[in-house]
C-alpha cells in the first residue's frame, strides 16, 4: 500500500505535490513499524529470507520518511538529487541480491523483488539524472510493484485461511 500510494505520485497520476504528505503515516506505520515487526516474527520462524527481507524495508520505510521529513529539506537544492540518488542506489543494490534468493522463494515473491528492483533503479536514474520522465516511469513501475505485492500477500494469506492452494504462487522450493 505504501508503495502503491507514493507510486501514484511519482507516476504524476495525482500531481498536486501537497498531497505526497499523506505517504508519510503510511511509511511510518503500515510500511515502516508493521513490515519491521513482520521482519522480527519471521526470525522467531526461522525464516532468514522473511526476516530481512520484512525487516529491511520495514526500515527503509522508516528511513524514508525521516529522510522525506527532517533531511531533505535541509538539503542543499542544487545537490539534493545526489543524496537521493544514493540513497535509492543504496536500496537498488540490496533489492537486487535480494532478487536472487528470492528465486528460491516463490513466482510471486520473485515479481515482487524483480519489478522492486526496477523501480529503485529507474528512480535511483530519475534523481541521478534529475529527470521527472525517469522518476515518472519509476512511479508506473511502482504502482505494477505494488499490485505484485498484493497479489503475492493476497495468496499468501488466502493460501493459508483456506488451509490449501486458492491462489496459485508458482512455489520454486
């Protein structure tokens, strides 16, 4: 969800920039605090890849919205791309080790971290190259993430309720 609504702007679908505010409880708390906590019962299940993968962008969200809120308004305005640009390039390098294992893990899973990959790419080249095409084709990218992401937490949780396969999640174990 977090993704999906910070995607709509990215992608300009909405594109009164005062409204971008409203990513921010989402990230703290949705993103950010539930993903986090996530990330700590899947290491009580012995889940590695759960657990960081929960975990870490429980706290990229958490990051994110202190970066969004107490840094980058401090930021010099003719640099700032490049503080944002690393810090994408950061999350994109740990997103796309992260494809790797989740080869391992399921089809869904795996469209999760493939188009989750691309998006930090694509985003981290929009702030690098200060261009709003690149961060707006970031944000389409974004919105196809977060309907994986759906799919994948949709199948998995109706997967489970149901006690049997509903939902295909093509499993790769």
């Amino acid at each position: 969800m977090t993704t999906f609504v910070l995607s709509v702007f990215n992608a300009h679908i909405i594109g009164n920039a005062a409204l971008e505010i409203v990513v921010l409880p989402l990230a703290l708390f949705y993103g950010g605090l539930g993903q986090f906590l996530a990330g700590m019962w899947e290491f009580r299940t012995g889940n590695t890849f759960g657990a960081l993968a929960f975990t870490s962008y429980g706290a990229f969200w958490l990051s994110f919205a202190a970066y969004v809120k107490f840094i980058a308004p401090d930021l010099p305005a003719a640099s700032a791309h490049e503080a944002t640009g690393l810090y994408l390039l950061g999350w994109t390098i740990f997103t796309a080790y992260m494809t790797i294992a989740a080869m391992r893990v399921s089809g869904a899973v795996l469209a999760v971290f493939v188009t989750l990959t691309l998006t930090f790419l694509i985003l981290t080249i929009g702030e690098l190259a200060e261009s709003t095409g690149w961060t707006k084709f970031g944000g389409w990218v974004g919105i196809v993430t977060a309907i994986c992401a759906w799919y994948a937490s949709f199948a998995g949780v109706t997967n489970s309720t149901w006690k049997r396969t509903l939902v295909p999640t093509w499993p790769r174990t």
